[in-house]
C-alpha cells in the first residue's frame, strides 16, 4: 500500500504562485499514473491534473490549464503541482492520489485508491 504525504499549501494572495509537493512511500509510484485533487468547501472533491507513469502525459481540467503544472521526480518518488496565477476560486484542500491499476491513464476520482492527507491552499482577493 503506498503512502501519500502532501505540503507546500498556504495563504497567497490572487496572482501568486504555489508549489505543492507529494512524497510517495511504496513501489507503486513508478508505475501508476498520479494525480491532484481538490476539495473545496461545502463542495465535492474534484479532479485537478494527472500525470501518467513515466512522465511525459498529463491532463488537466480546464480550469487550471495553462496555469498548473503538473511533474513527477522518479529519484525521488515525489510528484509535483506548480500553480501560478492564482485566484480565489483555487480555494480547496489539495489531496494527491494514486491511481489503483498501473499505467493507466485515467482522470476519474473513483479510480484512484491511495489518497494523501491533503495540503490547504487558500487565496486571498
């Protein structure tokens, strides 16, 4: 079972930039694709960005595209959530998960088993 472990949340201000790292324990994290969620409050945990198992696939949703970058360091079983351009809607709790099949390319929340405590981002206007 890995073991999913998230920082580098905080408070910024609109237009800021923030890099959230995941520290992976486990053998899993070379071969499964990962990905980044987000849960806001009174709201649903939703699908942020993934990133496939060798590094060179991601997706994003629409929203945080062209401002978050999703990266993945093997050598260090870490995988990374560069967010730029902030606003106050990226409000949310911010959980890293794994997803349970290795390489397998998929976005969808049910399809990701290990989960990680989760890092606050909060944006301020």
């Amino acid at each position: 079972q890995v073991q999913l472990v998230e920082s580098g949340g905080g408070l910024v201000q609109a237009g800021g930039s923030l890099r959230l790292s995941c520290a992976s324990s486990g053998r899993t994290f070379s071969t499964h694709t990962m990905g980044w969620f987000r849960q806001a409050p009174g709201k649903e945990r939703q699908f942020v960005a993934i990133i496939g198992a060798s590094g060179s696939t991601t997706y994003y949703t629409d929203s945080v595209k062209g401002r978050f970058t999703i990266s993945r360091d093997i050598t260090k079983n870490t995988v990374y959530l560069q967010m730029n351009s902030l606003k106050p809607e990226d409000t949310a709790v911010y959980y890293c998960a794994a997803h349970v099949l290795p390489y397998t390319f998929e976005y969808q929340i049910e399809r990701f088993g290990s989960w990680g405590q989760g890092t606050q981002v909060t944006v301020s206007s």
